[in-house]
C-alpha cells in the first residue's frame, strides 16, 4: 500500500512473470498451488495506492509465512455477520445476546498482523496504565508478524469500533493490514496527570479500544440512548439506568471515588443491587468498566442476608493484559487455544471459560470483590423497556442524482447512532467496482456526524491525508457513479449517497 510494499511488489511481479511464462514452455495451462502455511497473495482490500501515493491501483499482496489456521469460529469478518441485528419487538432476552455476542467477539477474535514491509515486522506501543501493574515505567506490548493475536488491542484512552478494522482484515485468512494502525499511532503522547512522562508510541487512536468503549461498543448494537464511551461518563444524565436500589452522590455519576459510593450505601444495598445485575449488564469504578455476562448468582445467610462471598457475578473486561505478572515475577506470555491443532494466540481480554495458559480463566468475581473495589452496577434504557431500539438511518445534505467532488467536501452525514467509519466505492458504467476507499473519525471522541473534507482531505488512514480526493478526482468524467456508505454502531452500512461523480 505504499513504498515499503517495494521489495514484496518485486516478488510478486517476478512470481507472476513465471507464471505466465510456464504455459508457454509446457504448451498447458498451469495454477500455481497454495499450500496450508505457505505465503499466499491477496488483493488488497481498502483502497490500494501507487508508489506515488497517488491514485488507486490493483496490486498484489505476499503475505507474511504463519504455520497456523485461524478457525472460522474466530474470524472477524465471518462472525460479525452472524450477530443479528437489533430490531424494535425484539424481546429483552435477544437485545441482551445481541450485545453479550458483539462484546465476545471483540475480546476473543483472531488475527495475525501484515507491515507491509519486510524490513518492519513488528509494532511496539506503551501502555502507560500498565506500569503500576508490571512495575516498569513504559510497559510496552509488541505485535509481530508470524503470530496470532485475539480482539481489538487495548491501546488506553481511544474508543476505537472493531468495524474499523473489517476493511483491512482478510477474511479468508484473518491477516490484518497493519500499516493503517502504524499510521494512526500516537507520537509523543504524555499522561495529563505527568506531562513530563512522555510515550513514544501509545497505539492507533483508531484501531484500539479500551475497557469503557469496548463495553460502549457492545451497547451500540441496541441503544442510541447512551453518550458516553469513557468510564468515567456512566452516569445517569449519559442516559445510562442505575441497576438496584444504591445511591448515587448529587453527581449522579462514578467521576468521584467510586469506593466512597459504595461504603455510602454499605454492603446489604449493594449485594442487592448486585443480585438484580443480568447479562448484559455493566458495573463501573473509578478508572474501569466491565461487562455482566450472565444473571447474578446469589446465595444467602440463615438470617437472609446475602452472602458476600458465595455470590458472584461471571464477567468479561477489555484489559491491557500480556503477561501473568510482572517481569521480574516470572511473568510469561499469556496464551490460549487457536484452533484444533494446538496453535495459540495471546487475548489481552477476559471472557468466562476462555484457557489462558492452561488454565480455565472463570472470571467469577464475589460481590464482596465488587463491593470492596467501588463497582456500581449499571443498564441501558433499551434493556429495561425504558426506551425503544430505533431504526438506524443516516441523512445527507444532498440529494440530486450528480454531484461534482468540490461540492462533498461541505456536505455533512449524520445518523441517529454513533458512526465508525465512512466508505468510498466508485463504479463503472457497467456496475463494475473501479475504487474503494475508507474513513475512520478520531477514536478520542464518539460522533453522530461527520462533514466530508474530513473524510476526503484529512483522512489519518492513509499515507497522503488527501487519498480519497486525490483518487476520486480520477473519476469525474460523468461516467462513474459515487456510492457512499456509513457504518454505525448498529453494525449496519447504511447507503448514504448514489449518483454521477462530476468534476
């Protein structure tokens, strides 16, 4: 996709070269063979660009050599389109699974990375909030290729949507175009509360996530109710629903020390909120969410109190976990099982019964735990009948049947869930796909609109911010149609825009 595909180009232009010589020399037709593991070529999928990082050309891509099959039960992709979409008569139970099922699967899909480039086959980023756990200043996690990864990374303080990744993840073999992500990476970042700590590298503020925002993420797929993706925006005026009989401050909200919160209501009131948690639910402390993944088990004393310690909620977290403990403890990669031939891939996440080094993780957390460490239980309104799932739709400043490419980039999308990305496909006259193109919003913040210069003149996905305009300029002839659509969080494309592209 840009210049550091140089040296892949060449094997692959070489290999095609053979390849249609080998007729010629054997007066038959010959298919050169793909064997499990070997290196394989596939065409790139968003938008590919030229050594000049100039308009859109096809090309081929030689994939990095893995010896592992990702099992289409953790392909992206695949797995994304069996989740329903959610619909209003939908009964409870369903909406619940809807989001317990997008919640799994952004923890525990695999991949394995593609750089693009021979020279560069591994990313480096810090996780500042790692260093009280591991004990080292700039805790670090590496991604490289020839290994097997599983859900979105956990790249702290970004809400980036998984469907970002589905433009650049191979669904026939679960390789991930990384370069995006190295594009997309934060320089320079330093902690607000110590500026003069400065990371190198914090990850893509598009292609990670977090604990809050995979948990937001997850709730996107019923509820436009919500405005927040940051844990210390579950709050009551953020439209979330308040699970149990507690208390809040007059905040209304968990951006005070959420142990204060707790021993303000005392244990009784909060085992009962607990014991009223179901799946799908979340529960919040200061600095982390998490998610309920069934209904709350509870057990009770003779004098019917409840049991702090015998009751327990199953739950699932984003975390930015990569080793068993710290470094100078022993720590080790954490592994789990891939697929039936024994392959692994590393899950910085949690989900209950995942096998992470051998170990069946449970993630039964007692409400004397939850108790002890702040947690507030917290719903949607779309899980407790307190509002309807609405329709998605999007609308779009313009309407005429052409439109000429100076006059997007003032034109402005808006829908009624949040959006995740944007994309550019443009056709021949014979229906033929010609171009493709994405654009992915910030991950610092969560928007319900996005104005087109964005998009088509700084777009952080690419090598040259101007890609897409760049590529579409290439298509204003008045023969070439413009499609434009819009993810939301609903997980649907919504088609945004159709008609000539003109000058």
């Amino acid at each position: 996709m840009k210049n550091s595909h140089h040296s892949r180009r060449v094997t692959a232009l070489i290999l095609s070269l053979i390849f249609a010589v080998l007729p010629l020399l054997t007066a038959c037709r010959t298919e050169p063979s793909v064997t499990e593991g070997s290196q394989t070529q596939t065409q790139t999928q968003a938008g590919t660009e030229t050594d000049g990082g100039g308009a859109a050309t096809e090309e081929k891509k030689v994939r990095p050599k893995i010896d592992f099959v990702i099992p289409e039960d953790k392909n992206l992709a695949i797995q994304l389109e069996k989740i329903p979409i959610a619909r209003e008569g939908m009964s409870e139970k369903e909406l619940r699974e809807i989001v317990l099922q997008f919640m799994e699967l952004q923890l525990t899909f695999a991949y394995t990375p593609d750089f693009g480039d021979e020279e560069n086959s591994a990313f480096v980023h810090s996780i500042p909030a790692l260093n009280k756990h591991y004990g080292f200043d700039g805790c670090q996690i590496t991604y490289a290729e020839g290994k097997a990864y599983g859900g979105m990374p956990y790249m702290q303080a970004t809400c980036g949507s998984v469907y970002r990744w589905l433009p650049f993840y191979d669904a026939e073999t679960g390789f991930m175009d990384w370069e995006p992500v190295v594009r997309t990476q934060r320089l320079n970042w330093y902690v607000s509360s110590d500026p003069n700590t400065i990371y190198p590298n914090a990850g893509s503020y598009i292609f990670g996530n977090t604990c809050a925002s995979s948990v937001f993420w997850a709730y996107g797929r019923v509820s436009n109710s919500i405005k927040s993706c940051w844990s210390n925006g579950w709050s009551i005026a953020n439209g979330f629903v308040k699970v149990g009989e507690y208390q809040l401050t007059e905040s209304e909200s968990v951006t005070d020390r959420s142990k204060d919160i707790t021993e303000m209501n005392g244990k009784q009131k909060m085992y009962r909120s607990y014991a009223a948690v179901k799946g799908a639910d979340s529960l919040v402390h200061t600095g982390h969410a998490i998610l309920a993944t069934a209904d709350a088990h509870v057990e009770y004393h003779p004098n019917g109190t409840i049991d702090g310690e015998k009751s327990y909620l199953l739950i699932a977290e984003q975390k930015a976990s990569f080793l068993t403990a710290a470094p100078n403890q022993g720590g080790v990669d954490l592994y789990s099982p891939l697929n039936s031939d024994g392959a692994t891939y590393r899950i910085m996440g949690n989900w209950p019964g995942i096998t992470i080094n051998g170990k069946v993780n449970e993630m039964k957390w007692t409400f004397s735990y939850l108790y002890e460490n702040g947690y507030i239980p917290f719903t949607i309104p779309e899980l407790v009948g307190q509002a309807p799932v609405e329709k998605a739709t999007v609308s779009f400043s313009y309407s005429k049947d052409s439109v000429e490419l100076y006059k997007l980039k003032s034109m402005v999308i808006t829908a009624n869930y949040y959006i995740s990305d944007l994309e550019f496909v443009v056709k021949d006259q014979s229906g033929k796909e010609v171009f493709r193109g994405v654009y992915c919003g910030k991950g610092s913040q969560i928007v319900d609109s996005i104005t087109l210069s964005d998009a088509l003149l700084y777009n952080p996905i690419y090598e040259n911010k101007g890609y897409l305009n760049l590529n579409l300029t290439q298509y204003t002839d008045g023969t070439h149609t413009l499609e434009i659509g819009c993810r939301v969080s609903t997980g649907e494309m919504l088609p945004v825009y159709s008609g000539t592209l003109l000058e």
